[in-house]
C-alpha cells in the first residue's frame, strides 16, 4: 500500500527533471497516487536506475510519459504544458530541474554563470509563467512547487553562482504566489537540505557511503542525509488539499539544518 493519503487521481502532474534524483522520486509517487505524470527532462536516461522514470511508473501501474525538455527554454515549458493539455491541462507543476556548477567570485565565467541561471532561474521562472497560463485559462485551482534549496538563505563557499540561483527560486516562488493568489492557484516551494542522491559520488540506493561520511552530516542535527523520499512526501503535502491554505512559503526539508 502506498505509504501517504494523498489522491491525485484525474489531475495531470509535470515534473522538470524527473529522470533522476530527488524529481524521479517525486514523479514517482504522484504516480502511485493515481496522477498522469509527465516527465519533462532533457534526457529519458536515469543516471542510477534501471528504467526511466515513465516507465517505472507504467510498471507500477500507473501513467506516465516522458516530454523531452530543456527548461532553460521557455519554448520547450510551453510545449510540456500543451502536452498536458492532452490530460486535461496541468493541475500540478513541480519546477525541480536543477543544475549545480560550483566556483567562487573569481572564477564563475559569463558562460557558467548564464548556464546555471538559465536552468535553475530561468527554467522556474517560466515553468511558473506557462503553468499559471494554462491553469488561468482553464479557471482552475491548481498548485506549483518549485525546488528551492538551504542555498536560498545560506551562502556556501565555493558556489557563489548556485546560492544567487536558488536564492532567485525564493523570489520567484513568493513573486508568484503573491501574484497568483487571485486565481487560487497556490505557489511554494522545496528547500532540501544534504540530500543523498546519484549526483554524489559513491551513492548508491544499497550503499550510501558518501551519506554517512562524517564531514556530509556533521552539520545537520538529524545526524543523517536526506533521502529523495523525505522531499516527494513534502511535494505531495504541498500539493494536497491539506496545504489548500499555503503559498508564498519555502518548506525546508534539510533534517534541521536551518536551526544552527
């Protein structure tokens, strides 16, 4: 049985970045409850996993499919709504493509820089905008999440140029809430914390090592890493009409990270 209560059945759900990751767990479990899911990736391919994400949906009894997208395009955000208007419209847009590419002030080129902001920035800001459009258009109440992260409050060394872009995903998520509000269309987001996932080396789902390393959790007061999991159970609360009287706020998922 699945392990939440939320019912997503009949409401189509886009999720950027879907293939791998925290965005595949995500996915997957707006699967299991009962949404259409569309995977909007550049890549169909996971980095650690045996099937793609839309088709480890489908064998798990639920619909999916796959969209190829690059978010830093706000054509390609277009067309991935169109699609879902195939189900019926977006009911849920989870804008959680991201991209890190670490330096300091020094050594961020212009190429880097526009990169970076064109995927985590650029791609939530439109992700935003062309959900909303369809949701407006069709007078629903909908929901958009977007992928924040502890970054968006706390600078880290080295990564000048990923803080500015998630702290930018704060803005933009309370910008459009504010905005939004008059439609009751609801807008927040996601801050994980130290999140265990394929984009750390020697993580694996059997054998987390690099989680455990002391120097990866010593800061978090739950003295462990997160696990995708810990983030898609937020993404469906926010979602759900639990959260109905929520929006403009950032969810820290990060084990209590922000407590010290």
């Amino acid at each position: 049985m699945p392990d939440y209560t939320a019912d997503f059945d009949g409401k189509t759900v886009i999720v950027t970045g879907g293939t791998s990751g925290i965005g595949r767990e995500i996915a997957r479990r707006f699967g299991e409850a009962g949404a259409t899911v569309l995977n909007a990736d550049i890549d169909s391919e996971p980095k650690d996993a045996e099937l793609p994400t839309h088709e480890r949906i489908r064998k798990d009894g639920g619909d999916a499919e796959y969209v190829e997208t690059d978010v830093s395009n706000p054509d390609d955000l277009v067309a991935v709504v169109e699609e879902a208007r195939e189900y019926g419209g977006v009911d849920v847009m989870v804008n959680n493509a991201g991209l890190f590419v670490g330096g300091d002030l020094f050594s961020v080129t212009q190429s880097e820089f526009d990169k970076i902001f064109g995927v985590n920035a650029r791609g939530v800001f439109f992700g935003c905008q062309a959900a909303a459009e369809d949701m407006v258009d069709r007078d629903v109440s909908g929901s958009i999440i977007n992928t924040a992260s502890i970054s968006s409050w706390d600078a880290q060394k080295e990564q000048i140029q990923y803080d500015a872009t998630k702290g930018a995903v704060k803005m933009i998520t309370r910008g459009a809430a504010l905005e939004l509000a008059e439609h009751d269309i609801r807008v927040n987001g996601i801050g994980p914390g130290q999140i265990a996932t394929e984009f750390i080396e020697d993580w694996s789902e059997e054998a987390p090592e690099a989680a455990q390393d002391e120097d990866f959790i010593k800061p978090i007061p739950l003295s462990r890493a997160g696990y995708p999991k810990d983030v898609a159970g937020t993404a469906l609360f926010l979602a759900s009409d639990d959260a109905a009287y929520i929006s403009g706020e950032i969810i820290m998922v990060d084990g209590g990270w922000q407590i010290i």
